[in-house]
C-alpha cells in the first residue's frame, strides 16, 4: 500500500475493500484498538473550514491512542510565511501523519513528495477521497454489497464527484453524474475514471437530463452547487441548478428503495429539500459518522 491516501486512485480494489473491512471492526469493536496508536500524533492542517473532517479526524485519532495538532491558516500561513517544503520537513520530525485540506491539489502532492510521514488529503479542489470512502462504506452497509449498484450523482461536478467516480470505477459501481452543461467533472478525472471502470465492469456516464439519469438508480447523491472557494458564484449557479435540485419528485424516479445521500454541508432548498434530507431514506447522518469509521481504518493502515 502506498505511504499516502491523496486519492481513491492510489489504491487498488483489495485495498479499498481492505480498508472498508477493517473500519466495520473499528466500528462494531472500537475498543480493539483503543491503544493502536499510542503516543502517535497526526497533524491537521486546514485552509478551508471544516465541521466533519475536523471532529472525525480529531476524535479518530484519540480514540486509537494519539493525539491531534491542529493547524490553522492564522498560524502556519503555508507558502507565505514559510515555504511547504519547510513547512513539512519540520513536521516529518514531530508528528507521524498529517492531514491537510486545501485549495489545489498539487500542494497536497507536493507535500506527500517532501514527506517521510503519511500525507492525508482532507479535501482539495479536485478530491476527496475520504468522503467517498466513507459513502461506499455506507453503500455496502445500507444495501448489503456494492458491485452492481447505480450511483447517480445530480449537481456540480466537482472533488465530491471526482472521488466518487474513482471509488465506483474501482468497485464496480455504475455512476452517472448529471449536471449542467459547463458544469461537468474534470475532463482528466473523467477519461481516469472511465479507463479504470473499463478494467472492473463499471460504468461512468454523464447526462444533462436528472430525469432519465436517475432512473433505476440505487443512491441518489447530490453536493452544494458552489464549493468552499466558489462563493461569488453562488447566486449564477443558483439559477443554473435549478433543474437539478434533489426533491420529491426526482427521488420518485430513481429505482423504488433507493437512498438519498449527501456529503454536508447542504444548503437545504437548494441542491436538496428538507423532505428529502429529513426522509427515512436519506443516511446523510449515517455517511458523516462513519468518516469517523473509516478514517480510524486509514490511519491504522497508514500510522501503526
Ligand atoms: N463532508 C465534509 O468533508 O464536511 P466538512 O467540510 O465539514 O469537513
Ligand atoms: N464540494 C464541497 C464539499 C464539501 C465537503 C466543497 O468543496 O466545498
């Protein structure tokens, strides 16, 4: 397994079906590993707010036996008051993990480049890999196994997406992103995710009509239409993505039995209505306990 987890691409199948196996024991029995990261410290960098990663990261790693420093852009000032390169050199001999959210995705590839200790990416414009894997956890939870599955994903096509469509390609999920026109994932991400789905039996697609796309679908997913960074668009892509708000009416189209998900923060009576966030289908509470789960799993992979 690679030093790093910057993205769901890092790791084969059996590894992230490794990782999902190992976070239902961390799960059902936490206790097991009370001690498995003694004395061990991860550090948190954040560059853009956090309520989910933040809590499950900080509570994770104490709950294994270590301790979190959390590190905020007031203090380090990456790149401006110190470079990245000296900002992780020093960290390597103090910590031995460290999780960082950020704007572009080539800090967090540079970083894990400069490390000698594990580089966790807690978001970056174009990933998010331990949202998605905390959702395909939740999947196979909620619905007993995961190849197969219809995933469709309604909204922006963003590092929610990105990471979604990595961890389908790779379990054999179908995922259909519709969204606006203009509004598509990444054209590299896109043609990675549709190379890898060719190797496993998946399917990625992308439509311009929620209607039809989510037909048959098994999970309705859906992110905010501006993401943190994209706040003077907000009111443009309002009007834009009307047409793809998750309602009543759509859930009504995906297959009887499916799940609403979400990776929060919502802005209910945009992307989703309260009646369908707040429905006995919906496990968008489910999905943000779980990275707890999950991310106790990667670190016991990537720390011990
Ligand atoms: N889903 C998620 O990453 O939430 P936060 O932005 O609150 O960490
Ligand atoms: N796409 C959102 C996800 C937040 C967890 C963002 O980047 O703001």
């Amino acid at each position: 397994m690679k030093k790093d987890f910057l993205s769901i691409r890092d790791r084969t199948r059996e590894e992230i079906l490794a990782t999902l196996s190992l976070a239902s024991t961390v799960k059902s029995h936490p206790e097991k590993f009370a001690s498995s990261l003694k004395g061990r410290t991860l550090a948190m960098i954040f560059e853009k707010p956090s309520l989910r990663t933040r809590a499950t990261f900080d509570i994770g790693i104490q709950q294994l036996g270590g301790f979190s420093l959390l590190l905020l852009p007031t203090e380090i000032n990456l790149g401006k008051r110190e470079s990245l390169y000296d900002v992780t050199k020093n960290l390597e001999r103090m910590v031995q993990g460290i999780m960082i959210r950020t704007f572009s995705h080539q800090v967090v590839l540079d970083m894990a480049r400069f490390a000698s200790v594990p580089v966790i990416n807690g978001l970056t414009d174009y990933s998010h890999p331990c949202q998605a894997m905390a959702d395909y956890f939740t999947i196979q939870e909620t619905k007993g196994s995961l190849a197969g599955l219809k995933l469709c994903y309604v909204g922006d096509g963003n590092n929610v997406a990105h990471s979604l469509m990595f961890a389908g390609a790779r379990l054999g999920v179908h995922v259909t992103i519709t969204c606006p026109k203009g509004y598509e994932p990444n054209p590299d991400a896109l043609r990675l995710a549709m190379d890898d789905a060719s190797l496993s039996g998946a399917s990625i697609e992308i439509s311009h009509d929620p209607d039809t796309a989510v037909h048959a679908a098994d999970v309705v997913y859906t992110d905010v239409w501006a993401s943190m960074g994209q706040e003077s668009e907000a009111e443009e892509r309002r009007k834009i993505f009307q047409p793809f708000q998750v309602n009543r009416k759509l859930m009504g189209k995906a297959k009887p039995g499916a799940i609403f998900m979400h990776c929060l923060p919502a802005h209910r009576g945009d992307e989703v209505t309260d009646e369908v966030i707040d429905a006995e289908y919906s496990v968008v509470f489910q999905q943000a306990e779980n990275r707890l789960h999950v991310q106790k799993a990667i670190m016991l992979q990537l720390m011990q």
